[in-house]
C-alpha cells in the first residue's frame, strides 16, 4: 500500500464523505418511496380511474426501491474497489493511526 | 342605476332616457352598456317575444300616473330657471350618444345574425348527412365550398348505468401490491445472489492483488471495473501489446480473465538440424515450457504473462531478421527464422503452439537438444537485456532540444550477439585449421624461417 501523504488523507476524507452520502441518499429514497406505496394502498371510495392510475404508481414505486438497491450494491462495489487500490484507508490503517 | 351591491332583482330598468340635466356622465355610462342591459332587461321581463309595445305604452303610462305625485320634485323650481340654458348642449350631447348606441346595436345585431347563420350552418350540416336535399337548401355557399354534403353525423349515445363496484377497485389494489410485493421478494432474493457473488469476485480479486499483481481501474466503454496489468512495459518492453486484462466477473460471481485481443497460445522452439546424406534433419529442439493448463486465475495471468513474452521475443527475432540479411538469416512463411551457421549447423526457431508443446517434447531428446535449450535461454536473457536498455534510455536525462544526433542504423540486439558468438568458434577454428596447414607447408619446404609461428 502506498504511503499515506496528507493529500491522499484528504482525498479519502473525500470519497468518504461522498460514499456516506450517496448511502443516505439512498436510504431517504427506499423509506420515502415505501411510504408512498403505503400511501397508495387504500382503495378509499376512489373511482375506478384513480385506483388503476394508482396501481400503476405503486409499481413505479417498487421498481424504483430495487433500483435503489441496486444503486447501493454499486456503492459497494466501488468500495471494494477503493479499497482494494489502497484509496481508501482500510479499518486496520485507521486503527493503528 | 348599475350600482354593483344590488341585485338584479331589485334593479329596475327605466325605459325612459335617463335624466339629461342631473348625471351626464351616469346617462353615458349607462347607455354604453347596452349589452349589460339586454340581459338584464331579458332576466326581468322574460323574452323578448313577450315584451310588446302595448305593454311598455300602459307601464309607462301607469309609471306616469304614479310618480308626478310621490316624487313631485322639490328642486323643480329652483332649477327651472337654469335648465334653458343647458339644455341645447344636452341635446347635441344625447344625439352623439343616440348615433353611438344606434351604431353599436347595429353592430350587436350584425353579430346576431352571423350566430344564427353559423348555428343554421351547423344544423344545415347536420340534416344534410340524413336528408341531403332538405340540408343543402339552407347552407350557406361558404360552407358548401369548403365541406363535403352529409360529412357530418350524429348519434344518440346511451350512457351505461354506472356503478361503482367497489370490489373491482380493491382487487385491482390487492393485485398491485401483491405484484408489488413479489417483485421487491424477488429482486430481495436475486440481489443476496448477486451481494454473494460479489463477495466471491472481490476475494478473488484480493487473492490476485495480495499475490503482488498490478492492479487498475479499467474504465472502457464496455467496461467498468478492475483491470491487471500483467505485460513488461514497467519493465522496458515496447512492444505494441501493452499487456493488460480485465478482470471479469461470470453469472456465477467467478473471476474471469479476459486479455485484450485474441488469447495467445504460442511459444517459441528453437531446433538444431544437422545434415545426413545431404538432407538437414533435426537433432535437437527445445520448447519454452510455459504451463498450458488452465488452473485459476493468478496461474492464467502467469501463464498470459509468459506468452506475451514469447511472443514479444519472436517479434523482435523476426524483425532482426531483416538487419542479419547479410549473414544469410532468413524469414520463411512469416513464422520461421532460418539461421546458417558455419559447419553445416542450422539453427530454426519458430512459433508452435501451445499445445504442440507436449508432443514436441519426445523430440527433446535429440543429441542436440542442449545446444536448442541453451539457445532458447540466452534468447530469453536477451530480450531481457534489450528491455533494460530501453529502461536505461527512458530513465536518462533527455538531450537538449536541437541537439543533432546520428541516427545509427538498427542494432540487432538479440540474434546479433547470438549469432556472432555461435559463428565465431567455427570461424576461429577453421582459421586455425588453415594456418596450421599453412605453416606444415611451410616447416616442410624447409624454408628459413626466422620466425616462428606461434599459435
């Protein structure tokens, strides 16, 4: 690994911050379209047109969960790949620092 | 008159002229309105089929009879003496607003009778597309020129009872949240698939990374993610093939390694012929052992590694061909380099395929098989001599811009040394063998010699 300067502790701070983000980003839009879907759920005296609209948003809604997930899985993803490059700090590094 | 808080109910519309003397500005105002007042009038009195001269000649009349005695007005007097006066102005003033009215109920009735023209159109049209005679009677030419007879048609629709079920609503939701559901179910179960095969990528990837290959990030437009760069250009090579592969994962989380290009499969052989009754036969042969079988990815990146070096070695064998033209080396076929040597040896080296490799070796036994083997390794030593030179050139300190140099002309740097170290025993020998001769010769004639010949 190479020696840690402190310009690269500054761009590991970086991608920490920037990997943190997109995980809340990502969190905040699984509950916010789950609470969407619940919202839609009741049939409530609405017509027919409304419910089958409806219907269809809850599937939008789903389907943007797993790609949110999916968005996740790509995080990850480039962690490893961070880490394995040495680019970011691994736990051990932090620890013994 | 047109006071806003009231209602219309409690307006009642005088059809008097409105009192010259007391608001001009009022009269105006209200007899510019007149399309406020039409419907007005047509809301108190119905319509206007109704409303006769009679009728208006008897309410005014009654209106007459009943007002000069309630409101006999007290300010009558006092303006009796000022009204002469102002009464010429008022008249010019009210026939200016007379002419205007008149002009703009023209206008409202123009506008009327184009309504009723349209709507007669319309119907025209309508009853044209059963009745054809009956409707073209009463078009309009306009309208007869620019649509077709009978292209417009009507229908009576009867509109179906509509009931709301509320069971067709709560089905649909039930299926759309169960599908909902699923679908989050099976993308949960495929993404732990897909989390697990990551997981056995990445160890892989680290398996590859701990064994001290160089890794990078590839970012091609096909592409995205980890690469190995296995090839010698650190190392000095400059050689088209830059030696780097990516590292693939398959459906099953396996790490795959994928060169660019073709997968190469030859390995350099150098065979030693000799001639026996007048035909070269092979003595002896030695081929690059590079391991063919397929094991896991650190040994396929060795084994890639190899192969590139072999074929980075021929490459350059094959390109000093064209410098050792003068000692009679040839390139046959584009993948067989023919090198004479004195004493009737001739040394082959070419390009066989991997898998040749193994059937090649029981030929390995010739007798002169460690003239091939040792030829092959200096072969190898001197590729690598020739990529630390080209470090060493790339590493110095560059000349200073404008400097002249002469360009020398190619060196050969791996079949030059060879060849010349493998000629020069033979040449010496024999340059020996012809002096010795010579000075039998000479020791036999008995000639004086002086000196004598040492070797």
């Amino acid at each position: 690994m190479s020696t840690i300067t402190p310009n690269s502790i500054q761009q590991s701070q970086q991608r920490f911050l920037t990997i943190n983000q997109r995980i809340n980003e990502a969190a905040t839009t699984i509950v916010s379209e789950y609470t969407a879907i619940l919202t839609l759920a009741p049939v409530a005296d609405k017509d027919r047109e409304t419910t089958a609209a409806e219907t269809y948003q809850i599937e939008c809604h789903a389907t943007a969960i797993v790609r949110t997930i999916e968005d996740l899985l790509m995080v990850s993803r480039s962690l490893k790949e961070s880490w394995i490059l040495g680019q970011v700090a691994s736990f051990q590094t932090n620890y013994e620092r | 008159m047109s006071t806003p808080s009231l209602s219309a109910d409690d307006i009642f519309v005088s059809l008097e002229p409105p009192p010259l003397a007391e608001d001009p500005t009022l009269a105006v105002s209200s007899f510019r309105n007149l399309s406020q007042i039409i419907p007005q009038i047509a809301r108190e009195r119905g319509s206007f089929m109704n409303v006769t001269e009679d009728k208006l000649r008897k309410e005014i009349r009654a209106a007459s009879q009943s007002t000069p005695q309630e409101e006999n007005p007290s300010p009558e007097p006092s303006s009796s003496t000022s009204q002469p006066k102002q009464i010429a102005p008022d008249l010019t003033q009210f026939e200016e607003d007379f002419n205007n009215t008149r002009a703009e109920l023209t206008r409202l009735i123009g506008a009327a009778q184009n309504e009723a023209a349209i709507s007669l159109d319309f119907v025209s049209l309508l009853i044209s597309s059963v009745r054809p005679a009956a409707g073209t009677t009463s078009m309009s030419p306009h309208l007869k020129s620019h649509v077709p007879v009978g292209s417009l048609g009507s229908d009576k629709i009867k509109p179906l009872p509509r009931v709301e079920d509320p069971s067709v609503c709560l089905g649909w939701k039930m299926q759309a949240v169960s599908a909902a559901s699923d679908r989050l179910a099976r993308a949960s179960e495929r993404l732990a698939k897909e989390a697990v095969h990551e997981k056995k990528y990445w160890e892989q990837v680290e398996e590859v990374a701990v064994a001290g290959e160089v890794l990078s990030k590839m970012r091609m437009p096909d592409f995205r993610g980890m690469g190995v760069r296995y090839g010698f250009v650190d190392a000095g090579s400059t050689y088209k093939e830059k030696g780097i592969a990516t590292l693939r994962r398959d459906a099953e989380g396996n790490l795959v390694l994928k060169t660019e290009g073709e997968k190469r499969t030859k390995v350099l052989s150098v065979q030693v012929m000799r001639p026996l009754h007048g035909q070269y036969v092979m003595t002896g042969q030695y081929a690059s052992k590079v391991n063919a079988e397929i094991g896991d990815v650190k040994c396929q990146i060795k084994q890639a590694r190899d192969l590139l070096f072999e074929d980075e070695l021929f490459y350059q064998i094959a390109r000093e061909t064209r410098i050792l033209g003068s000692q009679g080396v040839t390139l046959d076929l584009g993948n067989t380099v023919m090198i004479p040597l004195p004493d009737d040896l001739q040394i082959v080296i070419e390009t066989i395929d991997l898998e040749d490799q193994y059937n090649s070796m029981e030929l390995d036994g010739g007798s002169d098989s460690v003239i091939a083997e040792a030829i092959s390794i200096a072969l190898h030593l001197l590729l690598c001599k020739l990529h630390r030179k080209n470090l060493n050139a790339r590493r110095s300190v560059p000349l200073p811009l404008g400097t002249r140099t002469n360009i020398t002309d190619a060196k050969s740097e791996i079949l030059g040394p060879l060849v010349s170290s493998l000629a020069v025993s033979p040449i010496k020998d024999s340059l020996i063998a012809l002096i010795t001769e010579l000075k039998s010769v000479l020791n036999d004639s008995n000639l004086d010699t002086h000196e004598s010949l040492y070797i």
